[in-house]
C-alpha cells in the first residue's frame, strides 16, 4: 500500500488543477492519494472525477492553526464537509487569509516592490490566496530570487516588514471540530518546518490527549533522526503513523509519491474515521 497522504493542488498554493495532481499520483503508482488543500476542499469533486480505476482518494485538507505564537498545520481527512461549524470556520480562515494578502501587497508596495493585487489574484487562479502566491510575485518582480528569501524576515516572513498576521484556529479546537465532523487529524510536518516551529513533544503529548489521531513522520524535510523519534512518540501515544510528499506541483519539483505513510498508517486514520469514505476510481 503506496500512500501519498499530503498533496496540493491549484486550489491552494499548488501549482496543478485537481486533476493533474490525481494523474501524476497514478504516474506514481500510488495506490491513495490524499488532496489536502489549505483550508478548502474546493478541489475535492475535480480530483474524485479524474481517478482512475484502482486509484484511491482520501479527500481532506490542511487546517491553518497557531498555538503560542507558532503556526501549526493539522491535515483532516474524511470529515464530513458540510458540517456547519467547521465549514464555518474554514470559510473565515479563507476570508481572513484573503484580507492579509491584500495587506501584505500594500506594504511591499510601500517598500518600493511593484507587486500587485490583481498580479497575485491571477497567479493564484482563483485558489486560496497564500503567501506563497506573493512570493512568486515578488520572484517575478525581481525583489527576491526565491521562494525562501521571500520568507525571511526582511520581507514576508514573521516579523518582516511586509508580514501581517491572520486568522488561524488553535489546534485543539480544531481537533475537536474536525471530530464532531466525523473526520480524524494528523500533525503535519511537526520537525519539518523550515520556516517554522519544530512542536515540541510535550504539545504533541498534549494534542494527543485532546484527540489527535496521527502523527506525519515520513515528510521531506525531515531527516531519518528526526523520523525515528517522531515514530517512537506516535507508539508511545497511540497515534497512527503517517507520511506525504507535501507536494506543490512546479513549487517543490513534482514530488508525488517521493514520501508515503509507514505501514498501517492510511488503514489506521480510515478506520477512525466516520464523516465521509474513501473514493477508489473504477
């Protein structure tokens, strides 16, 4: 079982359509995907419609949250999407995401960038505006030569002179809206933000206790160390082992498939979950 339970599509900050993310996982030979747009199963009907047969989609999403100060991602699979008060609260995180980026725009505009709104609308294609679609603005406008460098703190990232911060959920509540909706959560790339917090397993042990089902330990940016731990942790709580490429079409080099989760890992979130099942093409 090759499963590939972190992708993202055009519907996001990717850079493919839901359909093409479902065909590169076949090309992959991946037996599931899973297609977790930030904050939107907007894209979920496209990638469910291209399956080929054998193919399986494990529809979710990745969940914006901040505890502390710190950002935190939780992937959600198979909640049931029409549950009023987690659409609800994906649907404020979306607003506000779109009211920071705009933000963000006027105050590289400020800094002398000539990156605009309608520059980034476009290069967002309708998706869920992120920073990562004003950083490739700024690629194009020649302010910065990638997608890293427009993340420090000279100008995007936090603490930089054009950051604005946003909306985002505190993860437990998250785990427990994701619950009542049937669905089941995993900690996304916990050692394996770049740019971000490295969780620390004293939240991790807490996050478990509020009802996290899974850890993500198979990830890109995390090294086999690092791997080794987080799979240590995830037996010694109980929580399933999980794993994905985190890929981003053209962003992250076309990685589908490149990471899958541990053994028993897909087969342990589904069999938790009861707001919505796995697609399998035919």
């Amino acid at each position: 079982m090759r499963a590939d339970l972190h992708t993202h599509s055009s519907v996001s900050d990717g850079t493919e359509p839901p359909a093409v993310v479902i065909r590169r996982a076949a090309e992959a030979a991946l037996d599931v995907v899973a297609l977790t747009d930030h904050d939107t199963v907007g894209g979920q009907r496209e990638a469910a419609g291209a399956l080929p047969p054998g193919l399986t989609l494990l529809p979710g999403a990745e969940i914006s949250c901040r505890m502390e100060g710190h950002s935190v991602h939780l992937l959600a699979y198979l909640f049931n999407p029409e549950n009023d008060e987690l659409a609800g609260e994906m649907a404020e995180v979306r607003e506000s995401r779109l009211h920071r980026a705009r933000a963000m725009v006027d105050k590289l505009a400020e800094l002398g960038v000539p990156v605009t709104w309608e520059q980034v609308s476009e290069i967002a294609g309708g998706g869920v505006v992120g920073r990562p679609h004003i950083a490739r603005a700024m690629i194009e406008a020649g302010a910065v030569s990638s997608l890293d460098e427009a993340f420090t703190a000279e100008w995007i990232g936090p603490g930089g002179p054009a950051y604005v911060v946003r909306y985002a959920l505190d993860p437990v509540k998250a785990i427990g809206l994701v619950r009542a909706a049937g669905g089941v959560t995993v900690l996304a790339h916990p050692r394996g933000a770049t740019r971000g917090w490295q969780v620390p397993d004293q939240v991790i042990t807490d996050l478990a206790a509020a009802g996290l089902t899974g850890i993500e330990i198979n990830h890109p940016q995390q090294d086999d160390r690092e791997r080794q731990l987080l799979a240590e942790l995830a037996r010694s709580l109980g929580l399933a082992p999980s794993g994905g490429s985190d890929d981003h079409g053209a962003l992250t080099g076309f990685r589908i498939g490149t990471e899958t989760a541990p053994a028993g890992g897909y087969e342990a979130l589904v069999g938790q979950a009861t707001g919505a099942r796995p697609v399998t093409g035919r």
